[in-house]
C-alpha cells in the first residue's frame, strides 16, 4: 500500500470531525449508540448528528442531510435502512466526505438485490475516493487519547493498550472488546469489516504496521477477500509485528472431483495451518486462546528458544504444567549447577531445587523473589512460569508484587499461574496492574509460552535466495502445449518421463507398451524385477482399481500379469497402454503434490507417501512459489521425519535432495502455469541418494 492509500484510512481512524447518519433520539437504537459513545467516550473532534425528522439528539444541533452541515467532515457513519444508504453516500460524496463507515447490514451478504445494491454502492465510493468499512459492520474504535473515538455501537469500550483488532464479524465484536476489557487486553484500534467491500484485512495490516501504538495484530477472519494479498502483506508485516488470527468458515473443498491426493488434502486444517505459518501468522484455534496468548505477547518480550523454568510453592500443579509444557513441545530441563547450588543456600531441605524448582507450601514473597533471581538469571531458561497456590498463612499480594517486579526487571517473559482463593482476588489485580499475564491454570499458562516461542520463530524465519536450476524449459513446454493441442488435460506415461527429467526430478525407468510383444522387449531393457500400471485416462487411482501389479520376477509372470490387467481394464479403456517400471522399493516412500486451492491460489505438498497418504494425512502445504525456508520446514515438519534420520536400523535419506526436489517442482509450476495439479506418490527417498526416485506420477492441466 502506497502512503496516499495509508493516509486514506487516517480519515476512518483519525477523523477531525464525524456525522453520524441516522443518529436516533431513542435509546438502544444503533444511531443512537454510536452518537452516544462517541459523546461520552471523548472523542477529541466534532460529531454531526444527521436525521431529517429530528432537530436535537444528545442536546446537539441535528442536521437533515451531511451536505448542510456548515463545515467540513472528514467520516461518515452511515445506520439508516439499506434501501437509503445510497442516497446518504451520495450525499457524502458531494459533500467531499472522505470515508464512510457502512453500519448497515442487507447487501452482499444477502445475496441477490443485496449484491447489487453492494455494487451501486461501491461505484458512488469510488468514483468519489470516499474509502468504505463494510457494509454489514459493527463500526471502528481508536483508542489513542489525541481522538478517543468509539465511532461503534459496542456496549464496551476498550481499555487503549497495543492490540489492533480485526472482526469480520460484527456480532463477535462486541464480545471481543468486552472480554479485552475484562482480560485487561489492551487495545489500540479495532475494525468490525463486515462485508469488506472496500477496506479488507490486508489494508489494516499495512496501516497497523505503521502505527507505532499498534504492538501486535489480532484477527477474527471468516474468509481472506483477495488471499494472495493478504499472505503477501502478512509475509512483510509479520516480520515487524506479531500477528495472531482465528480462522473460520472455510468452504468445502470438493475433494471427490480432485484427480490427486493433493487436491483432496488441500483444504484441511492442516493446509490452512502450514500456508498461515508460512506468511508468519500464528493461527489459534479459538478466540479464548487467541486472547491467552495475546495477553502474553503484549509485554513485548519473547523467548530466545523453548526451555522453560518453573517455580513454584506446590508439587501438583507444578506436574501439570511440566507435562503441559512437554505437550507443546517445549522443555524443563535442569538448572545450572551453580544455579542450584544458589537455591539450597536459602530453601529449605524439602524444597526441590531442580526444574520445577518447589519451594514447598511454605514459600513466601521472600522465598520467590531469591527463587526467581536464581531462575531466570540461568541460561538454560528461555522464560518462566510462576505458580503460586495461596495458603492461609502467606500474603498473595506481596507475592504477586514480587511477580510484578521481576517481570519488569527482565528481558525473558514471565507468566503467572495463581491458585486458590485465599486473598486471590487481590493478587490477580496486582497482576494485571503489572501487566502480568495470569492464567487459570497451569495447562493455559504453557500454551501461552509455547504460542510466544512459535511467534518468535516465525519472526525470525530467514529469506534465503532462490537457488538456480539448469532446466529444458523447451522440453516441458513442448510436452504441455502437446497435451492441450490434443484437447487433453491429464499427461500420459511418457510425457510424465520428459515433464520431470526436463527439471532434474530422477523418475524410475519405465516404458509403455501396448502388446506382449513390446513388453516382452521392454524387460529386456528394464530387468527384473518388475512393476506394471495400467495406463489409460480414465483410471487415476490405479492401485485401488487393481491396476498396479507388483514385484514381477520373470518371463511367465510378466505374461499373467498382462492378461491380467488386459482382461481387468480392455473393455472399460480400448485405448488402455501398459506402464512398465523397474521395481524399486529400498528407501522410504514419501509424496509431493501440488494442487490449485480456491482461497490461496496454487500450492506445493510433500508428506508420507504410498497408498495410505490420506489416510495418515502426514502432510505439509506451502504457498507457491516456495523459498528454501519453505522447503525446508515442509521437509523437516512430517511428523514421520524420524524415519528420515533412521529407525530401527535403517539407514538415513538425504534430506537436503528431498528439499532440492520441492524447489525443483516450484520452478516447475512458475514456468508452467497451466498446470493445476499433480502427484508425485510415491516418490521413494532411498537409502542410497542415487537411486532416489518418482515411482507415479499424475498431472492435470487446467486454468486457475
């Protein structure tokens, strides 16, 4: 986004003056809210109230219509019923109203009349420069005290902190701010876009960016708008700021139409997770653990790796949270040597001055302030989480202080567990005056730091260059525009053979052959042992049809196996050829796909492979196009990665020839637009790199 679009967005978040369209007199009515908590909020610059049948609202001067409003006014936030909104925006734009905020509901989300009214909307804006949030929206709110406006009809108003705050849902909005308020979350700005007609998601990243308040980035998203957008601001913004969403409602995917694994994996959870990832956004799975970890980041401080310490007056709690913490692939390790040597010289014999270091019931304000110098001085701690049960004998409140002090003295995160009741309620205001974040349980707390050690990871993700290919792009080209010269969209046996080799993907020897004769021959040449495949357009899935036979040891059974597969698939296929392959099977089968998804374009997946590759669903998606960091974390993130490095006595693959292969097929898909998808399962990692090789191979041409 250039400046001037960045200071378009200043007159809905730092207007020097707002009417307020369909302002009401009546109580509880949206025009009236929005009057009123711009009012009593303070908002800094003047309010217009606009409604033709009422001369005062909230004891100011109500005008008719924007445009007699004597003086310039830079927002207008529009509440009367749809079928008048037009008429009001046009209004604006004579009046050289620079932006609108469309409180409305009954436009594109409806559907039909709604759409077009949408649009009819939208060519007035335009036409008129005037920048639009919504229609269908709850308002927006800036918290900053040189504007104080709550331009929303949310019964709360936040308290001003660093959180930007995005919600596609308006209805979701209003709970949002009450629970940052309660949660004491503070909030810098907040935007409920609704039907995104005009500012989208990826807009708000960009100015947010800039705003030095905005600390971190929180989204609520039902869909992306303009997905290759919004991934490509979030990649940049993302390395300036945190940025944390909730993704919902994504749309059926219509895996039973895909012709590869890929394409019915593409719209998992799993794929929305990794392809959020890879543009350095965290996804959370719900709004309460959007806000736990938001709590924790707005300190401003992460952890420089995952070891956490844990201090604590009680053994139980202290167990859970170290298996919380393992869960979330974290880690307790132990202490220095020096540093427990330091703990025994003040705790008591019954403490334990391991990690989770115990400093029994007894354990006062004194005690957890020697503790936590000892603690997070150490350099096996990344950050530390302070549980504190409080008995009947011991101040929280001074113990809470103590939390407070060595969070602000710190450059390593500290949360806080507290538990029980005794004087509780005090201690947690202390907290949150400090702003300590103070979770329920100890099972929130670790996954507070665990979401901190991700953010961190993500911010420091490194952008390597692209590695160069010597590549026959002539070649593939000639077997593409071949195929859709034919009228064909699915590449058959040999073209699959000159697609890869023109990119340096090893595939396994094979031939097709259209009769005993010529496969006899074809064995001569391959060897034993042998796979066959059926070869034929309408059979995709060979191995569930029957139309693999494998592990073929001689002349004999080359020939059963042909007549086989003759008799299986002749009359359902005429044209049917036989695909003959040398058979390989020492290595590990592994899986790399692409396919086209509706919200995020094209993608790359590599995975465990063979036949069971929907079933574990071991797989990782990256964006097209991938950089080496992509490939790398798509390689290293399977679950299975342990059968990479050796197990049970097996030899290890080359990993570094698995991420060359990713890179490999993304310059395959860049230089080759049309295709939308394929299937390399299985693609076998050897043991041996050298005979490391695709065993099948699907492609499907198509426009996306």
């Amino acid at each position: 986004m250039n400046k001037a679009e960045l200071r378009s967005i200043d007159a809905i978040f730092r207007p020097q003056s707002i009417a307020v369209i369909g302002a009401s007199r009546k109580r509880y009515q949206i025009g009236h809210e929005i009057v009123r908590n711009l009012v009593l909020g303070g908002f800094t610059g003047r309010v217009y109230p606009v409604n033709p049948k009422a001369d005062v609202v909230h004891s100011m001067h109500c005008y008719p219509k924007v445009s007699a409003i004597p003086d310039a006014v830079d927002l207008a936030v529009i509440t009367v019923p749809a079928p008048l909104v037009l008429a009001a925006a046009k209004d604006c734009a004579r009046k050289g109203v620079k932006a609108l905020i469309v409180i409305t509901a009954g436009f594109a989300e409806v559907g039909g009349e709604g759409s077009k009214r949408q649009e009819d909307l939208m060519k007035v804006c335009r036409k008129a420069g005037m920048r639009v949030v919504g229609p269908n929206c709850m308002g927006v709110v800036n918290t900053d005290p040189a504007f104080a406006m709550n331009a929303s009809f949310a019964a709360s108003t936040p308290s001003a902190g660093g959180a930007a705050f995005l919600s596609q849902s308006g209805a979701l909005g209003e709970a949002i701010l009450a629970d940052a308020r309660q949660l004491g979350l503070g909030v810098s700005m907040f935007a409920s876009v609704g039907n995104r007609a005009d500012v989208a998601p990826s807009d708000l990243l960009d100015y947010w960016a800039e705003d030095p308040r905005c600390q971190q980035i929180l989204m609520y998203l039902e869909a992306f708008g303009a997905p290759e957008r919004f991934i490509a601001t979030a990649r940049r913004v993302s390395r300036q700021k945190p940025i944390l969403v909730v993704k919902s409602g994504r749309s059926a995917r219509g895996a039973e139409a895909a012709i590869s694994h890929t394409g019915s994996l593409a719209g998992s959870e799993a794929a929305v997770d990794s392809l959020l990832n890879q543009c350095g956004v965290l996804r959370l799975n719900s709004m309460a653990d959007l806000f736990a970890l938001a709590s924790a980041a707005q300190t401003g401080k992460f952890p420089k790796g995952p070891r956490v310490g844990i201090v604590t007056n009680a053994g139980g709690p202290a167990i859970l949270a170290t298996d919380a913490c393992f869960a979330q692939g974290l880690e307790v390790g132990d202490l220095q040597p020096a540093s427990a040597r330091k703990l025994k010289r003040f705790l008591p014999p019954e403490a334990s001055v391991a990690n989770p270091v115990d400093l029994i019931a007894s354990g006062n304000a004194q005690s957890y302030d020697k503790a936590l110098d000892v603690v997070l001085a150490d350099d096996h701690v990344d950050m530390v989480l302070a549980i504190f049960v409080s008995p009947v004998m011991i101040d929280s409140a001074e113990v809470a202080r103590v939390f407070v002090k060595h969070a602000e003295q710190s450059d390593k995160p500290l949360v806080a567990c507290l538990l029980g009741k005794s004087q509780g309620e005090d201690a947690a205001e202390i907290l949150a005056q400090g702003g300590v974040p103070n979770y329920r349980f100890p099972e929130f707390a670790a996954q507070a730091l665990a979401g901190l050690h991700q953010l961190q990871q993500l911010h420091q993700r490194p952008e390597l260059p692209l590695p160069k290919f010597r590549v026959k792009r002539a070649q593939a080209r000639r077997v593409i525009e071949g195929a859709l010269a034919d009228g064909r969209n699915l590449l058959q046996g040999q073209e699959l053979q000159e697609l890869f080799t023109a990119y340096g993907i090893p595939m396994v020897p094979s031939k097709v052959v259209s009769n005993r004769d010529e496969a006899l021959q074809a064995a001569r040449k391959l060897g034993f042992p042998l796979v066959m495949k059926v070869e034929a357009e309408d059979v995709v899935h060979k191995s569930d049809r029957g139309g693999v036979l494998v592990d073929i040891r001689d002349r004999e059974g080359l020939l059963d196996a042909y007549d086989q597969l003759e008799d299986t698939f002749r009359r359902e296929c005429p044209q049917m050829k036989i695909l003959m392959q040398s058979m390989r099977s020492e290595g590990i089968e592994t899986f790399f796909g692409a396919a086209t998804d509706p919200q995020f374009g094209r993608m790359l997946a590599f995975g465990l492979g063979g036949v069971h590759v929907e079933v574990f669903k071991d797989v990782l998606f990256r964006l097209h196009p991938l950089d080496p960091t992509d490939a790398r974390e798509m390689v290293e993130g399977v679950r299975a990665k342990a059968l990479f490095r050796g197990a049970r006595g097996k030899p290890p693959v080359d990993e570094e020839q698995l991420v060359d292969t990713l890179l490999r097929l993304s310059r395959l898909l860049t230089d080759n637009p049309e295709i939308a998808e394929f299937d390399l399962n299985p693609y076998l990692a050897a043991w041996v790199s050298k005979e490391s090789c695709v065993l099948d191979a699907r492609v499907r041409l198509g426009t996306h």
